[in-house]
C-alpha cells in the first residue's frame, strides 16, 4: 500500500516523545470516557491509535525519528521562512512612515500592496508575496533605507533566493526519507489526527464541563514542541 504523504508530512513536523505521551493520554481518556462513542468515536479508532502509539513507542521509530531529525538540522527553510517573516515585519512596522516620505518626494504607493494579514508559515505563500511585493518595494528603496539600514528591494530578492533554496533542499530530504521513518512519521501523523479528532467530539460530548474539555486539549504535545524549538540548533 503506498504511504500516506500527507500523513508524513504532519508526524515528520511533531515530536516523538509528545507525541507517544499526548497518544497514551488520549487512550487513558477514551478508556475513562466511553460516552465519547456516542459523539462519533469508534472501537475501531481506539485499537488503531493503540497499534500506532504502540509502533512509535518501539526503539527502532526512537532510533529513525533521531537520525530524521538529525538531517532535518542541516536544512535550513524554517530558518529562511523566519528570516523572511522578520524581514517583512520590520518593513510594515515603518510602512506608514515610508509612505508619507515618498508621497512628499513624488512617489505615491497604496499601502494595500504590501497587504496587512497575518503572513502564514506556508513556503508558497511567502514566496508569493515576496515575488509580488518586490517592485513596489524597489520603488521605495530609498524611503527605507534610514529605518532598515539596506536596499530592502534587494535584501527582499536575497530572501527569496535563500527560501527557494532551502524549499529545494527539504524537498530533496523529505524525498530520501528512508522507507522504516516514513512509516514512523506515517503512523505519527495518524496519531496527531486521531488526537485532534478526539478534541472535537470532546468538545462536542462534555459541553458546559471545561474541565473535563481541557483535559482532551493538545497540552503535552505543545509543550513539547515548544521544548523542541527553544533546543533546535540555531542557523549559521
């Protein structure tokens, strides 16, 4: 059967230890909680969670998962998609200013084409709006200059290159991932699933009673991932 890459791409991003601990907490939770079956979970879900729990539990999915994450440390996109994000950060945040200045000196830009949302973690999305940003930003290259201290048009067009190099690398890995991780990261992938669905019946079946919601809510799994940022080598 050919392996799920959705699912890989989900179990590669999350911890293995939070994962196993959040997984195991959930089957606890399913066990004291049978009502959860009349929202819509199953028996059948329980023994799959098991088996997958069971299977990144075992030290080979600890062996593989370290070795993954040991690539992964050499490849650099969410460094380049930080470095990007902060970047367009710092020129919103003198946006206003800029405008103003090159309104006086004859150049008048909408601040609608720099765009106002939340600029998301998605590598095509940040690519897109770098490409897209990047003529009006040379326009204004001067404006910038006092408050960035670089040709923002410039440094916009490095940060694309970088992003699209990294892109390439990761892609490149994730493509080599041999076949015993993407199983591992596969079976991930179907636990954080089942975790979330869990979160919405019970959400669903314990309205009124926070307490009991909360206790279904992704806490260990966040932690660890915080744990694992705060511990993820830092780019050259």
């Amino acid at each position: 059967m050919a392996l799920d890459e959705v699912l890989i791409g989900k179990g590669k991003r999350e911890p293995l230890e939070g994962l196993k601990a959040q997984g195991r907490n959930h089957l606890q939770l399913i066990a004291e909680h049978p009502e959860l079956k009349d929202h819509g979970w199953t028996d059948d879900g329980t023994t799959s969670l098991g088996k997958d729990v069971d299977f990144i539990s075992t030290v080979e999915a600890a062996r593989s998962d370290a070795q993954d994450t040991a690539r992964a440390a050499t490849i650099s996109q969410e460094a380049a998609v930080d470095a990007a994000k902060d970047f367009v950060s710092s020129m919103r945040n003198v946006l206003p200013a800029v405008l103003r200045k090159a309104k006086q000196g004859g150049v008048v830009i909408e601040k609608e084409m720099f765009g106002s949302g939340r600029l998301s973690r998605s590598v095509p999305t940040i690519l897109s709006y770098l490409t897209t940003v990047q003529p009006t930003v040379q326009r204004l290259d001067a404006f910038f200059k006092p408050y960035l201290k670089v040709d923002a048009s410039l440094r916009v067009t490095e940060l694309r290159k970088q992003l699209e190099a990294a892109d390439a690398t990761q892609e490149s890995a994730r493509n080599a991932t041999p076949s015993q991780t993407a199983l591992i990261h596969e079976a991930k992938g179907r636990v954080l699933e089942a975790i979330e669905e869990l979160n919405g019946i019970a959400r669903n079946a314990f309205k009124g009673n926070a307490p009991l919601i909360a206790k279904f809510n992704k806490d260990l799994l966040l932690r660890a991932r915080r744990e694992r940022t705060k511990e993820a080598p830092k780019p050259a």
